[in-house]
C-alpha cells in the first residue's frame, strides 16, 4: 500500500469528553436551567445578592482554608504553575549562563517572578553558582553546568494557581480584596457555578462538577442568622419540589469547649482502637471528630457509645444552640439533631447542619453548611462571623430526575406551517411578533408540504401548529391548528395573540402577566 493510499484511510481522532466530565444536553439543560432560576429567585427574596467568581484562584488560598495536608489539596485539586513567559532555559546558556542570571534577575525586578523570600535566595544561589561555574568552567564543565541548572530550578518562576474545589475560600477571599467590611453587614452573597476536583467518578459525583451556595459574612452571631440560612435553603428545595427532603442540625461548639471534647473523644476512642478499623485508628491522632463520620458497619455501636458533644459545650454554646432550634421552630423549619455531624477544620464552630434527599443511594447528601467565625480572619481580613452552604448541583438534579420531578417544558409552542412564497413574509413577521411576546416560535426555513409540516410540529412537541396559506393571508385569518386533540380555528391576527396568551396563563398561572 503506498503512503497516499495509507494516509487517505487514517481516520481522524474521534474526540470525547475527559473522563470525569460531560456535556449537559437538551432537554435535560432545561431542568438545570429551571433549578438555578428558581434559586436566583428564592435567595433574592432573603435579600441576597450574586458574586460570580474566577474559576482559577492561588493554591495557597485552599492550602490554608481546607489544609494543605488534606485528601483536597494533596490529592484532588487541579493545579499549575502560571509561569511567565519568554525567559531564557539554562540548559541553553552553557557558554553564557550570565545572560540567565540577567534575565531572571530583571524579571524579578519588574515583578514578572514572584519577589519572594524562597526567590530571592534562590536568586542568591544562582549567582553563587555562577562564580563557581566561572572559576571551573575550564577544568569541569559539565559538573559546573549541571549545578548551575539545579539551582535555577529553585527559582519559582510563576504563582501557583488552581481551579477551585469549593467556593466558601474565594468568596471570603473576594469580601477581603474588596473591603466589602466596609459595606452594611451583614454582606448576604450567593454563587453558583463548575468547581473541578479528581476524585474517582461515580454516579452523581464528577471532576467537573456544579455548586449553588450561599455565605453570609459580618454581622454578628445571631442565632436567627443561623435559622434564616437554612430557612432559605428549604424554602429553596420546597420550591423545586424535592422529595424526600431531611435536615440534620447540630452544635460542635467553638474554641473554648470543642478542644476538651475532642480530647475526651480522643481518650475514648484510645479505649477501643483495636476495634477500629485503619482509617479510624488514623484519625484518632490526625482528627477524631472524622472518626464520627465513620460509615463502617463494624464500627456504628462503638461510636454510639463514645461521649457527645451536645453535653459538652460551654454555656454560650449551648444557649446559642437551643436559641438556633427555637428559631427554626418558630419559621416551621422541621429538624433532626444529629449529634454525629461534625465539621473537622478549626474555624467551623457551632451550628453545622447537612440536608439529605430520596433517590441517591447511601450518598444522599445534597447539601452541607455551617458556620465559619475563623476563616476569614484566617485568610487574612479582619475578625468576621460567618455562615454558609453549599448545595450539589449534580446530585440535586439527580434527585428531581429520580422522584420525576424533573420535567420541564421544551416544546415549542407554536409551528409555522407556511405554503407559498408570497406567504413567507407574512410567517417571517408572525414569528417575529409572538416571540416578542414570549412564546417559543419555530420557523421552518423553507416550504414544505402540509403533511410534512405537522409530522416536524409534533416531532418538536408543538403545542399548536399556525398554517398560512395564501388563503389566511388574503382573508386576514390564520388557522391555527390546537395539535392536543386536532381541532383548528380561523382567527385574526390581534386574536390568535390573546387567544394564546389566555392558554398559556391557564396552564401556567404565573404567566399571566405576558
């Protein structure tokens, strides 16, 4: 076979989604688009407003949000360096490593590399190997050489950077850069959008994934901030109609009673550590509060017995507990104390909740929150209360899909069948003014025969079919064609507008206003 022949049968790469990702399609978009539309409106009721983040924000920010020990951001998070460009490679400066050393001071100067301690040493290295190299150069080049080029690689060329895991750093991170301390508190923010983790894919869970949350930041503590929070997030999934919805709520107290709790855990869990599985006998040192997520069959009667924090907490906790309760109760929010939910980072204190949902299997959580006191302060802005939440888009979705209720309109409601070329303006313009007033219109591009008109209405899920014939167009009045049960109807311009907005409005009450 000749080279010709062979290039001419080679196929091109078929292309698909990374693994972990994937496309949302039509009409299944048109859900995700009904449930964040419903959220825009809910939190904008509570008096919310949106911040759309950058996707892409400095490791460091969740190194020290999250911990840079953690599974998140030693394992899980998508990161790269954002190194300049244009600066000379050592390995091409063996006969003048000066223009290097040059390069990347001049670089450091203006600023186009970090001007950080690490650096600056760094920097200090270089030349130091530079000397050397000098001095060496004419009796051991290549040992010379490769020193110099290690120590360039000490040099950190450009800031690390991530795509976000979560969103709770960035926006805190956002109310900091913007002094929005300085606006009424409290600030009431909500977000939504992709956040990317590699974690192993599994059903409702993916490496690109969605987030809808909510964060309130200044203020004060009020435990009526606390109830409002999760007053706003049912209301939102009552909204959406989600089913089989369950709210767990619990205090973890804060600085001054959680460390002698953990303590006394920690002493506990010591008495059964040969009862415990690995990962446990772990946390035990690292982080006890985790040994209470624990879903190890084996281990759910050794951690029933262990000491609860609820009986544990300092005054103020405990107060400031049963006052978020009595909130709750008063808005007709229904709970479940779950003394097992617990949140393992230092700056999470008090009220921590999490919202269960049908049809997700033994991973049924569709949403997490709590409050937050420390991290802003940590992060670097001033001492700040906080509250938030985030909500799993992807698995919120799968949970309406499974309970069926995810249906969603995605028909058009009104076909043009037209006949005829002198008709076509009259279709063009008839398009144009029901669209103007709402209603999904498709125009097919070209005439087609009667037949065949109604077979693509009802392949689109048309409500009605509007047929203009020269006939229509001379005489002033349209038929429109109801594609439910057959029946047609001949009807003036100004009327076949009324007519379907009265439809639509018994339909859909809401639209009465179109």
């Amino acid at each position: 076979m000749s080279e010709g022949t062979a290039k001419k049968e080679e196929k091109p790469r078929k292309f698909q989604a990374v693994r972990g990702t994937r496309d949302l399609l039509p009409p299944e978009t048109a859900l995700w688009n009904r449930v964040e539309q419903t959220a825009h409106e809910v939190f904008g009721t509570f008096g919310f407003g949106e911040i759309r983040l950058p996707i892409l924000q400095t490791t460091d920010l969740f190194a020290r949000s999250i911990g840079a020990e953690t599974d998140v951001v030693s394992k899980e998070m998508y990161t790269l360096v954002d190194e300049m460009q244009g600066l000379p490679d050592p390995v091409d400066f063996a006969t003048s490593p000066e223009k290097y050393v040059d390069a990347v001071e001049e670089a450091i100067k203006a600023g186009e590399i970090q001007v950080t301690d690490s650096n600056l040493k760094a920097l200090a290295r270089l030349k130091s190997q530079l000397a050397l190299y000098n001095t060496r150069a004419e009796s051991s080049s290549e040992e010379a050489h490769l020193k110099f080029r290690l120590a360039a690689t000490q040099i950190e060329f450009g800031e690390s950077i991530s795509l976000s895991p979560e969103a709770t750093a960035s926006v805190c991170r956002a109310y900091i850069e913007h002094n929005m301390q300085q606006l009424p508190q409290p600030v009431k923010l909500y977000y939504m959008g992709p956040m990317f983790r590699r974690e192993r894919p599994q059903k409702g869970r993916y490496r690109q994934f969605y987030q809808i949350g909510a964060e309130v930041l200044g203020g004060s503590d009020a435990p009526a901030i606390d109830a409002e929070v999760i007053e706003m997030v049912m209301t939102f999934f009552d909204r959406l109609e989600l089913q089989g919805v369950q709210l767990d709520i619990n205090s973890i107290g804060d600085r001054n009673c959680r460390p002698k709790y953990v303590e006394l855990l920690r002493a506990e869990l010591l008495k059964v550590k040969d009862k415990l599985g690995p990962d446990s006998q772990r946390r035990i040192e690292t982080n006890p509060l985790r040994v209470l997520d624990s879903k190890v069959k084996e281990e759910q009667a050794i951690i029933e017995k262990l000491p609860r924090i609820g009986d544990h907490l300092c005054e103020e906790c405990a107060a400031h507990y049963a006052a978020v309760k009595h909130q709750l109760e008063m808005r007709g929010v229904i709970y479940r104390e779950n003394w097992r939910l617990v949140r393992g980072l230092d700056y999470y204190m008090r009220t921590t909740f999490e919202i269960t949902a049908q049809g997700l299997g033994s991973q049924n959580a569709v949403c997490g929150g709590g409050r937050y006191d420390g991290l802003v302060e940590l992060l670097g802005g001033p001492p700040t209360k906080g509250i938030g939440f985030a909500i799993g888009e992807d698995r919120l979705i799968l949970s309406l899909q499974e309970s069926g209720k995810s249906a969603v309109a995605t028909g058009r409601d009104v076909y043009i069948a037209w006949m005829g070329q002198r008709v076509h303006a009259t279709a063009i313009r008839a398009a144009k003014d029901l669209r103007k007033v709402g209603f999904s219109v498709e125009l097919p591009p070209v005439e087609q025969k009667f037949g065949k008109a109604l077979g693509q209405a009802d392949k689109l899920g048309a409500k009605y079919a509007l047929i203009l014939g020269d006939n229509e167009v001379s005489e002033g009045l349209w038929t429109l064609k109801t594609l439910a049960d057959g029946s047609q109807q001949k009807l003036t311009e100004p009327d076949l507008v009324n007519f379907l907005k009265s439809e639509s409005a018994k339909a859909d009450p809401s639209l009465r206003s179109r």
